[in-house]
C-alpha cells in the first residue's frame, strides 16, 4: 500500500525559538495596538500568519550564494547571475532588479499610467491598488463571478472576466487602458489560481486592441503547479515549462521574490518595451539604485536568482499545496466557512460568513483576527472592508503560510485554536475605527471594540 502522508522535503539546519504568551498578556498587547496587528511586536506572537512576503526559510544553497554575493555597485557579476535566472523562467528581454514588489508596482504605473486612465485587473491587491490610484488612474478588478462566492469550488476562481475586459475597452476606449494585468495566484480573491486558458484569452484582446499586458507574478510557481493540476494538456508538463508558457503570453510583469523568490527582500520589474525600459531605468536609477543593483545587496540578488529556481521544483510545490490544503480542509471539516477549494499560499476564513452578526462597518474579519491572537497567539490579516474599503468583494482572514518555516504541529496547533474560536463565535463583538491613513489605511488603522 503506497504511504499517503505528504512529509516537508527538506531537514531542519538551524532553529528559532519561539515564545509563548497568556492570554491576559495578549489581551494587554492587543489594547496596546489598538486591535491592529500590524502594530504588534514579532516577539509577541507565537505562530506569524500576517503574511508569506520575506517570511520563508531560505535554502543552504541560497545561503552559500549569499557568501558569494558581488557588492560592485555597477555590472556586478550577481546581477548577471540574477538576470539570468530571471529570463530563463520569465523570458522578457529588460529584466530591472527593486527592493521589492511594490517598488516594481511604482515604477510601471508612474511610468505608464495618468490621471483619469482605468486598469483591470483580475484583483489589484493592496500595494498594487494603491500604487495605480496614487497616479490618479482607476484600479478596476474583473474577476468572474465565480471567484467572488466563497464556498463555490471552480477550479480556477482567480480568473479575469474576459467578456467584461471587452466590453470595458469598448465602453471607454483603448487610449483610456494604459496595461492591462493578471495577478497569479489572485491574493485577494482567496489566493486562487489562473488557469493558462484564460491567460491566453486576457493576452488575445490586449494584443487585439494594443493594450500592453502584465502579470503580477508574485506566486507563479503555485498558480503553474495548480495549472498541472487542474488544466487539461498540462499534467505532463512540468512547473518551469507552464511558468515559460505563461509568460509567454505576457509583455512584461512585476514581482516581489519575496513570494516565489523564496527570499526575504527583493523584487523586478521586467519588460520587452525597449523605450519602455529606458523610462522606467531612468526613474530606477532616480528612486532605487543602479540598474544592476536596484536597491538591493549582491548577496540578495544572489538569493532571488536560486530561489525563483527552487520554488519550481515539484518536490516542493507537492509539499508546500499539500501542506496549505491541509489546514484548510481540517478546520472545514468542523464547519467552519473558508474560501473554497483552498489556495496556495493561504487559507482565507469567511469572516462575514463565521461572524453572522457582526456587521461590516464593524470589520468582522479584524474581529475574528484579533480573537484569534486572544486565544492562541496566531497573528492573521484581514482582506475586507479594512483593506480595501468600498472596493472589497468579501469579508476574509487571510492565513498566510511562510514557506519552509512551520512543521505539521504548528498547523495542527492553528487548526485547534481556530476550532476553539469557532466554537464561541457568537460572543466576538465588532470593531470601530479610531484612525486611519489615506493609503493603505489597514497597516496603521487603529481601532477598539464597539
């Protein structure tokens, strides 16, 4: 009888200790942050789900790259490495190094976007909303009906509604759309995956209507794995050969390595635009450093040309959507309401649908984030109304795995305490603001109970 158990490919080198907390401790510490978990401290926290951005473990092969990390501030030999690497998966001709993903997200927009001009999406994620509004251009997500009901297993829920791209562009006009973009895996809406199928569709009408097309790339390895999964035509395909297919289709994209780059800072932006390119190096050199360092260390450079590399490797990506779907299936199983079928980063929790009664000027998914530090020391985020004020779709808690960090008991401990919650769920009461930024409001919103 074959062994089901899925078991992490790979052995613990070096260990962090964790410290616990009780939960009059906790209840201090969240008063101290005004019920905002952005605001607390990382000691404080036992198992750190806030987000899988720069949180993972990077490899003993990563770290020896990093020992041979070229500081040249001009034409280090790390950048050509990094470049390397880059166009082997991602194939775009201009590859320019940032400090991290939305400094990517900055460049282009404030490169191609003006004031009064629309950019779908199948959903902008936070940086990437705010980066396109900060030049005073639309933010516009079109994913399809199905992706937008939690409970509806489509396997590819994170797609673009590509009849409403068309009419979009035949409502206001080509010159209105300076890029259209794909987020894979689509964060915001559940950490779904986009199938190759409706990459190609979204990249047909671009190129139709010449309308440049970009992919945030942030997860291609997860959204290329569920591709193998679930699309026909790709299961005897391997992960690098869907990413290179995938990115065919594209002009260009953004990304933070911070995901799929299986490193702890860095980013890029790329392009085959040749004028393009000279624009965006121009406000590169302005905003982030030289072209062949882009803000970021020879060494870090170095991580994100192996890890890009390693995040596609089938061993891992088998591991790393097990693992998610694991904590997903487990806390459903009791009842409680998740986004359906579960991501590959994350779990979301239905916050509106686990908290009935809480409305949602009350932030039910800040709500259940904060009883879930209360009872266990689990640091989430919400991806609702705090987030994304009138442009949320849904009310969520987002569970964010980093990668290679966790063992199986950490995730069975999260499972328990996420039960414990949902079993007095009625006696969680709702949140009001008491600040809020401009932009990006939820890292430093503070709030306290109604």
């Amino acid at each position: 009888m074959p062994v089901k158990t899925i078991y992490e490919p790979f052995r613990i080198k070096s260990v962090e200790p964790i410290r616990g907390t009780t939960r009059a401790e906790r209840e201090s510490m969240l008063r101290e942050a005004h019920y905002n978990l952005f605001l607390l401290k990382a000691d404080d926290v036992l198992i750190d789900l806030l987000t899988d951005s720069g949180t993972g473990a990077m490899s003993t092969h990563q770290w020896a790259g990093i020992m041979e990390g070229d500081e040249s501030y001009a034409g280090s030999r790390s950048f050509q490495n990094f470049k390397s690497s880059i166009q082997d998966i991602f194939g775009f001709k201009h590859v320019m190094p940032t400090h991290q993903g939305r400094a990517a997200e900055r460049i282009l927009f404030q490169t191609m976007c003006k004031a009064g001009d629309i950019v779908p999406n199948n959903t902008h994620f936070d940086t990437t909303r705010a980066n396109v509004e900060f030049t005073g251009a639309e933010a516009l997500d079109l994913q399809i009906p199905e992706g937008k009901i939690p409970d509806n297993r489509y396997p590819f829920k994170g797609n673009m509604d590509v009849a409403a791209l068309e009419a979009l562009i035949q409502k206001v006009g080509k010159e209105k759309i300076p890029l259209a973009m794909l987020t894979v895996t689509n964060n915001s809406g559940g950490g779904q995956p986009v199938s190759m199928e409706n990459t190609r569709a979204v990249s047909t009408i671009c190129r139709k209507h010449g309308i440049p097309f970009y992919i945030d790339a942030c997860r291609f390895a997860e959204n290329a794995y569920f591709i193998k999964l679930r699309e026909a035509g790709y299961a005897d395909k391997t992960p690098k050969e869907i990413a290179q297919e995938m990115f065919s289709l594209a002009d260009g994209c953004t990304m933070s390595a911070k995901k799929d780059g299986m490193a702890n800072i860095g980013g890029f932006l790329c392009t085959n635009d040749d004028r393009l390119a000279q624009r965006e190096s121009d406000l590169l050199i302005l905003t982030e450093g030289y072209p062949t360092y882009g803000g970021l260390a020879g060494r870090d450079l170095e991580a994100v040309a192996i890890g890009v590399q390693e995040a596609l490797d089938i061993d891992y990506l088998k591991y790393r959507i097990s693992s998610t779907a694991y904590l997903g299936n487990k806390i459903s199983e009791h009842g409680v309401p998740i986004v359906q079928p579960p991501g590959g980063h994350a779990i979301y929790i239905d916050a509106k649908a686990f908290l009935p009664h809480v409305p949602v000027e009350q932030f039910p998914g800040v709500a259940l984030a904060a009883e879930l530090y209360l009872e266990g020391g689990i640091r989430a985020v919400e991806i609702g109304s705090l987030m994304f004020a009138a442009a949320a779709k849904m009310e969520l808690v987002r569970l964010a795995i980093p990668r290679r960090v966790y063992t199986q008991s950490h995730i069975d401990y999260v499972v328990e305490v996420i039960l414990d919650v949902w079993e007095r769920r009625e006696q969680i009461k709702g949140l009001k603001l008491t600040y809020e930024a401009p932009f990006l409001r939820h890292f430093t919103a503070k709030l306290e109970p109604v």
